[in-house]
C-alpha cells in the first residue's frame, strides 16, 4: 500500500471512533483498497519487441524478439559491449516519454552510443484473445506491436489512438480461428512477404477464398460469383461502416477491371468485375486481315470470349486489413508453412 493510501487510512481508523454507521466504514475501506491496488500496464507487465534482423546487402532477414518495457522502464542493449541499460518511463495522457540508447555509425564508420529522448503514442488492447501493447510515433502511420510475456494477464485497455474495423464476409472475420480440417484445395499462398500463410476454401462454400496463417488464423477473405444486383447493398454497408467514399475502378485496356475500391485506416476492400468477355472481344475485332493466323487469332479470341461470357458479369470481394494482418504476424510462430509436407 502507497503512502497516500497509508495516510486516508489513518485518517479513516480516527473516523471510526466516532462514526457509527458500520456501512459507511466498509464503503470507504473498499474505496482505499480499491485506488491501492489498480494496477498499471507498464508497470506490472513485461512488453516484447518483435522485429527483423537483416544482413548488409539486406538480402535475407532473421526474426528476433526480446523485452522492450519492464518495471516501468525501457530496457536498452547497446550493439557494441552487449550491455542493457534501463531509462525510466514518464507517462502522460496517451504519450510515453522516455531516454533510449542508440548505437550510430554506419559500414566502415566507428559506431558509438548515444542516448536520445523520444515521445511515443500508446494504446492497450486485448485483441484475438490476447493483451498487446501498440505505439508509435507522432505524427506517423505506423507502429509497433509487442506482446505480453504471459497470454493471461488482466490489463485496463485504454483508446489513445487505435480504432480497429473488422468486416464478416461469408460468415468469416479475419483473425477467427479455423481449423484446417475444416477447409478444402488447400495449397501455398503466393505472398513474398509472409511465408505462414496457406489458401483454402470452406468444405461448404468453393466461392469464399481464405488466407490462413500459421494453419489457424483467417489472414484475409475473398468471396467470388456475386451478381451485379447484389453489388448496391455491398457498397453501401462498406460506406456506413467506415464513412467514405469509394475510389471507383473504370475498365481500361489491358484490364478491363471495373468497381470500387476502399481504403481506411488499414482496411483495403476491392469489388471489382474481371470482364473478360470484352477483353476477348477486343481482339476479335483489333485483329485485321483474311490470312490463316488472323482467322485463327479470330475464332480462338471468340471461343474464349463465349467461354467467359458467364464468368464476366460476376463481381469478387477482397477484403484485407492491415492493422489486423500486422497483429496476426506479430502474433504467429513465423515458421514456413507447406500444404504439402509438415
């Protein structure tokens, strides 16, 4: 117990020889015992760093993690004697505000430490079942995760900054969890950036595409085979739900995409028509000529273009989000992923 908690409660144990009235007592010491005992995020928890490592020619990169907030502190590591140093933290409203050791000296320079101040946004969430910490710079887009080094603690959530929209398509969320049992055509996802991620559809729905990362995890969504009349209501709820306007997808050569697309705060959200028909068509009347090869540049163009004249009046969804896909891969062991071999 604090020295002001120590202080109300001497005066309350004087009060109490004169005050009868038991109820009003408890009230009271329940109210000490509360304010004594709120707990603070930074100070009783410990935060970790997620980040990459990259070689000099930045042509590979190894992930690392250690603790970034302790004891109401930041701990610091100098790259030059491996020494950890620690700087108090001065909390303010929704800022953090704090010294950092910081090792400077490029290839073939001498490096040396230098300690810096730096103010950070922060926000408290408990998102997918877990506690995380967000920060970031002023006046910048972009943050850092970290996680708790224990997955249940109890922390008070706080709204500095971070506002997360999530949207249900085909009955999925990004970030539910999925069994992969529960999937069919499962097979490699062709993203550079992110290895852990496999494409599946649901057992009872080939239209709906997910991304699944770390084989539990829906990264992203998409749903093909919408019909044009079903397009109105899709935009509007988007347009509701997160208050903008689309930027809108004319078809041109050589894509023939047409739609909207929304952008917002870390949600990207495509409905686009792929009109395959017109591309084909295209090159049945742009190719001239009576000779063999425009005649069988013609009829092959023309087949194609009755074969994906169905096809083309239909819309696909794609739905991604950035602040949640940034959780998922802090969160995710980050091990290659196969739909082939374990």
């Amino acid at each position: 117990m604090n020295s002001v908690a120590k202080n109300i409660l001497q005066n309350v144990l004087i009060a109490m020889k004169n005050i009868k009235n038991t109820i009003t007592i408890f009230i009271i010491l329940a109210t000490i015992s509360s304010c004594s005992e709120k707990q603070d995020n930074f100070s009783t928890h410990d935060w970790i760093l997620h980040y990459y490592e990259f070689n000099e020619d930045y042509s590979s990169s190894t992930s690392h993690q250690r603790i970034l907030f302790k004891n109401d502190s930041i701990v610091c590591i100098s790259k030059i004697t491996g020494e950890t140093t620690r700087f108090p933290l001065i909390k303010k409203d929704s800022l953090i505000i704090f010294k950092e050791l910081y090792t400077i000296g490029g290839k073939g320079e001498t490096k040396k430490d230098t300690i810096v101040t730096d103010t950070l946004l922060y926000d408290f969430k408990n998102i997918f079942n877990k506690p995380l910490l967000f920060i970031k710079p002023l006046n910048s887009e972009y943050f850092n995760v970290l996680t708790s080094s224990k997955d249940n603690i109890q922390i008070e959530e706080s709204n500095n900054f971070l506002s997360i929209t999530n949207f249900k398509i085909g009955g999925f969320e990004i970030g539910d969890s999925i069994s992969i049992d529960s999937l069919n055509n499962v097979k490699d996802a062709d993203n550079y950036g992110v290895k852990n991620l496999l494409i599946a559809n649901p057992k009872n729905n080939d239209n709906i595409e997910l991304e699944i990362i770390d084989k539990k995890y829906i990264y992203s969504i998409k749903q093909r085979n919408i019909e044009k009349s079903q397009t109105e209501n899709i935009a509007k709820i988007i347009n509701e739900k997160i208050n903008i306007i689309p930027d809108t997808i004319n078809q041109t050569q050589p894509f023939y995409l047409n739609g909207f697309q929304w952008s917002h705060n870390g949600i990207d959200i495509k409905l686009e028509n792929n009109n395959m028909y017109q591309h084909y068509m295209d090159i049945v009347h742009e190719t001239k000529g009576n000779g063999i090869l425009s005649i069988a540049r013609q009829t092959a163009a023309l087949k194609l273009a009755n074969e994906s004249s169905e096809q083309s009046s239909y819309y696909e969804l794609e739905y991604n989000n950035s602040i949640l896909q940034e959780i998922l891969r802090t969160i995710s062991t980050r091990k290659t992923q196969s739909s082939i071999i374990e």
